[in-house]
C-alpha cells in the first residue's frame, strides 16, 4: 500500500469513528431515534447510518426498540443506548468517606458502596480505595458487564494541564497525583481513567445523565463539608468551566466578609468560615467524629443552633445570588450533606434568593433553583458520566468491534 492509500484509508477509519461518535451521541440524547431520523439530523447518508449503527449494535453500545414512525418514510425501529453490556465506575473521595457506583449508560446506578471514614493520608486513602473499587467491580451485577473506566471526583481543584489535585483544603493535601497513587494498587482496571473537582464531577452529571429538555446551562452547588461549584455549558460536548489554575467555581473561597475568621485555606473572612460543615461545628462545638445532622437535630431548640443556621443561611443565599449574578446559569442545583439541615438552613437562603435575583434586570424571568434531597453519590455519578463522555467523544473513537 502506498502512503496515498494508507492516509486516505486511515482517514476512512477516522470517518466511521467520528460518524459512531456522532449517532451514538445522537441516542444518549434523544433515546428512541430511528436510522432515518438520524440520517437526516446528521445529514448523512442511510448506508453510512446504517453501518454505524450495526458496529453498535454489534459492540454493545446500543439496543433496537419497538418500530417507530419516523421523518424518513417507512416505519424504522428505535434505537435505544444498551443498559445491559457496559459499566461506568464512579468514586468520590469526600472528607468524611468515599462513595462508589457503577453506572450504566443511561446513568442509572447498577450497584453502589459508602464507606464512613476521614481520610488520612492521599497514599494510604488511594489504597483504600483501590480495595473498595475492587470489591465493587467484583459484585455479580458488574463483573458481568465490560468496564468502559473509571471517574475519581476530589474535594479540591484539580489543574487544568495535567491529573494533579492542588489542593484539598479540608484534608490538608496538596499536589497530589491522585490516579498514580490508585493506580499502583489498582493496575488491572482497564478503560479510561481520569479525575476532577467533585462540584464539577457533580454538575456534569446532573446535565449529561439528562434528556428531553436539558438546560442551556447549569450550575451545582455543593454545601457539605466545604462549599464549591461547577458550572457546566450545554453544547456537542458539554464544557466545564475551569479557569486558567482550576479555580473555576471555588466559591467557598470568596470573600463575604474581610478582615473575618481565618479559613482552612489561609485567607480570612472567606464564605466558608460562615457557612460550611467545618464552620457550623466550630461555632456550636460539635466534634469532627460526630454526626452533624444529629447533633444539630437534637438541639434545635436552643437560641445559638438557630442563630448559627440562620447566618448560614443567609450566607448561603448570598453566594447563589452571586453565582447567578457573575455566571448566570440557567439552572441551579444545590445539594451536598448541608441540605439535610432543612428549613433552619434553607429557607433563610431561599428567602434571599427570592428576594434580590430580580433587582439587577427587573425581570420576573426565574433561574430555576433546585435543591437534590439526596446527594449521596452525586459527584461519584457524575465522574462516571465524564468516562462515558469521553469515550463517545475523545477523539470520535467509540471502542467497538470493527
């Protein structure tokens, strides 16, 4: 074969790669699509679907449904993504626990582990948990299925450049080479590796896991131990805000009050040092190896524990109407562990929220606000949604048998 051939028969591989790519993102986003609805949408040709679609089915990736009407002429049948064949494993790593899934393609969570610890050092909570996610990829409704990879969300940013964690601020960890120390307890775990932000893991999730009508943007906001957040804009494949050092979205390290209390970060007066899980047990002296939400529950009726919520509150409905104001997302989503404090935390940030996010424009046009009442394995689905991201798109290379 002369060189000629070889690039133009590596630019027709290249082709069906990108084509899989793009029909198979066509189904995660519109389920139930048909051949010819997909041919016109793509504006390629029936042949050219029909290919692409037979290596998915042949791979796994996608199922046929009921015979549907389509803009295409006759009746074709359904494409669905298959629930059955592959695994996407998710991890959080939080400062209370770790929490793992194994996610099919549509999101829906196979099977799930928490375990309750504080984590000590990175190296011996990578070994850690490279003997919970070996525990998991073992369970009968997984081994089952072919892993696609694994998603590691962290408590802190993560450089834009290279797999590093900067900082964990509430773990004391700095510049941590997370997946290298995982990866030397956990070599067989083929597929995709990669990490980020949990706030940013967390947001991915909650717009990519979704269809039908799906935000132009979206903004989570995690309230638990620490405060953060993830902004993600709605396109082909959807982007994270990052900034130029990963900062993106840190806004329990803006200020709200100079000259304030001294954060786990260095600077003074930071959003944390009002509303926080560390903060909340500092000002009402709750130790670290007790359960906040029973300790605050059981104490409700004293003056001081509704002060304290209060002020978080208030705190909290300060930093979404700032998020609103400097990024404007057209959904917000709070969740993290402090949404189980309830009312006495809640309603003094909504109330605030409600209150101020007309003023700048005078508008009655509302940013959709919604709280997630369990957010236990938010971040860890969310870092699996990211492995399937980038396996539909990396590239437009879609693992399939050719």
């Amino acid at each position: 074969m002369t060189p000629s051939e070889q690039h133009k028969a590596g630019d027709l591989l290249f082709l069906k790669r990108l084509n899989r790519s793009a029909i198979l993102d066509m189904v995660r986003r519109t389920p139930g699509m048909t051949r010819a609805d997909i041919a016109i949408k793509a504006r390629l040709t029936k042949a050219t679907v029909g290919t692409g679609v037979q290596t998915l089915l042949e791979g796994g990736w996608v199922i046929e449904g009921e015979l549907q009407k389509s803009g295409g002429g006759r009746p074709g049948r359904a494409l669905l993504l298959n629930d059955q064949y592959h695994a996407l494993i998710g991890a959080e790593v939080g400062v209370h626990g770790l929490r793992l899934v194994a996610c099919s393609l549509t999101g829906g969570i196979i099977h799930q582990e928490h375990l309750h610890l504080i984590p000590g050092s990175p190296e011996a909570t990578a070994a850690i948990l490279a003997e919970q996610l070996r525990d998991l990829l073992h369970h009968p409704e997984v081994a089952s299925r072919h892993c696609l990879g694994l998603g590691v969300a962290l408590p802190g940013p993560i450089s834009p450049s290279q797999p590093i964690l900067r900082l964990a601020p509430n773990l004391g960890w700095h510049d941590v080479p997370f997946l290298d120390l995982l990866h030397q307890h956990l070599p067989e775990l083929e597929g995709l590796w990669l990490m980020d932000n949990e706030a940013k893991s967390a947001a991915f999730g909650e717009l990519y896991f979704r269809t039908g009508t799906v935000p132009s943007s979206l903004a989570y906001v995690s309230a638990g131990t620490g405060i953060g957040s993830g902004v993600v804009e709605n396109s082909q494949s959807p982007l994270v805000t990052r900034g130029a050092q990963g900062l993106a979205g840190e806004i329990g390290h803006t200020v709200l009050q100079p000259g304030g209390l001294y954060c786990h970060c260095g600077n003074r007066g930071c959003a944390e040092t009002l509303v926080s899980g560390w903060s909340i047990r500092a000002a009402l002296g709750i130790a670290e190896e007790d359960d906040l939400h029973a300790a605050v529950r059981r104490r409700l009726h004293e003056a001081d524990v509704g002060v304290t919520l209060r002020r978080a509150g208030e705190a909290l409905g300060t930093m979404l109407l700032n998020l609103h104001h400097t990024l404007n997302p057209s959904e917000i989503v709070l969740g993290g562990s402090l949404t189980q404090l309830g009312a006495p935390l809640l309603d003094p940030a909504m109330d605030y929220f409600e209150a101020n996010q007309h003023r700048l424009l005078g508008t009655q046009q509302r940013v959709q606000l919604r709280i997630v009442e369990d957010s236990t394995y938010i971040a860890a689905r969310g870092a699996a949604a990211q492995v399937l991201a980038q396996a539909i798109h990396q590239a437009g290379d879609v693992p399939a048998t050719e």
